[in-house]
C-alpha cells in the first residue's frame, strides 16, 4: 500500500509529500532553508487541535469545557499520535539518513512528528477537507475509547501545586545529547523548594516532562 493509499489522498504537489516525509537528521536544503518535516509538523499540529477538537465536542454533548479539554490532550498528546502512525506504518516511509540503523523508524518522537506533518501536507494540499477525513478516520475510534476524560501527569502536578498554593511547576531542559535523528532530552521539573524536583529522559521533550511529572507526583504522594 503507497503512502497516498494510507492517507486517502493523491498529491498535486508531491514536493509537500516529499519534504513531509523527510527527517532533519538528512541535512538537506532547498532555495538555502532547511528541507525537512518540521515545519509541516508545526502546521500539521494546529490542524490536529481543530480536528480532534471537533471530534470530541461531537461525541461528548454531556462534557463541560474542562473534560473535553482533558479528553482532547489526550488526543494529541505524543503517545496517541505514535500509536497511530504506528499502527498504519508511516515509520517505513520517513526518509532517513545514509548508514541510519532502521530503528529511526520505529522512534516514537519521530512516528509523533511525521504524523503531524503529513497532516500539515495534506492541508497545504487540499485543504481543511482531506486533513479532517484522514483525523477523523483514525482518531474517531480512539476518541471513542477515553471513557473517562484522562488527567496526565503534568496536569495532576499542576492543581496538587495549585491545590497547596504553590507556584506552577518549572520544566527545565538540562541536557540534548545523541544524534540528531535521535535525540535524547533530560528535562528537570520543580515546584518550588518544598515540592521537591525530578529529572527524567527521552527521546522528546513532551515525553521527558510527563515521566519527569509523573516521578516527582509519585515521591510527593507518597509524603
């Protein structure tokens, strides 16, 4: 099955398609910019929101604002997007750099930012339209399975420092270091003196905030 066939869309413009497909890690340039998936996925990401957006506020008529924004993050979130990129492929199709072990494919910060370029393809290219069947078709399902709207970890953080009237909690980026085509991210996160911290790695930065949330909620419930 082409790409085209996955996405139920044939390109006008297949330099979008090609450039949506194209990991930084290949260095490449066109007319001096850079030629990689990064912007599309910028794009891609908002597209997403409306989208998912829609998706929710139709299948949940009973949701106030705060349980459809809960069901919506988790939508978007990075761990949804790579579920789904995985589950139609997309990883065999990334364009990756000479010598790369084939692993790059199956990285899950890589499968989140493809998918959402490929949605910021197909919206520079048709339009809202072909962008929203390819949303709803494959988020639709899923959206139907957040029986409950879901409290990340960053979001439980945040009201138990809200809860104690402490300050919001800090993400800080401590170190990037491997390859370019994968990173790995060592993000710290603190209340303030008494909330304590915690530091967790991985291969995005959204990925590193919640397991690094997700450790300091754990030592601070256990208080």
């Amino acid at each position: 099955m082409s790409i085209e066939d996955i996405l139920g869309h044939r390109f006008k413009n297949r330099k979008l398609l090609d450039e949506a497909l194209t990991h930084p890690g290949c260095a490449e340039t066109r007319n001096d910019l850079p030629y990689n998936y990064q912007r599309l996925e910028f794009l891609g990401d908002a597209v997403l929101g409306i989208a998912v957006a829609e998706i929710v506020y139709t299948l949940y008529p009973r949701d106030n604002e705060g349980s459809l924004a809960k069901r919506h993050a988790a939508l978007v979130r990075g761990e949804s997007l790579a579920a789904i990129a995985r589950s139609l492929g997309l990883g065999a199709f990334i364009k990756i750099p000479a010598g790369s072990d084939e692993s790059v494919r199956d990285n899950a910060s890589n499968l989140e930012d493809i998918c959402e370029a490929l949605i910021g393809a197909l919206y520079l290219d048709g339009g809202l339209e072909p962008a929203r069947a390819f949303i709803h078709k494959h988020w639709s399902e899923l959206a139907r399975g957040v029986q409950a709207a879901p409290k990340d970890a960053k979001t439980a953080l945040q009201e138990w420092a809200q809860g104690l009237g402490l300050p919001l909690p800090v993400y800080t980026v401590l170190s990037t270091t491997g390859p370019a085509h994968a990173p790995q991210f060592t993000l710290e996160v603190t209340v303030n003196a008494e909330g304590g911290k915690a530091t967790a790695t991985a291969a995005s930065k959204r990925q590193a905030e919640q397991l690094a949330a997700t450790e300091l909620l754990a030592h601070l419930l256990k208080e």
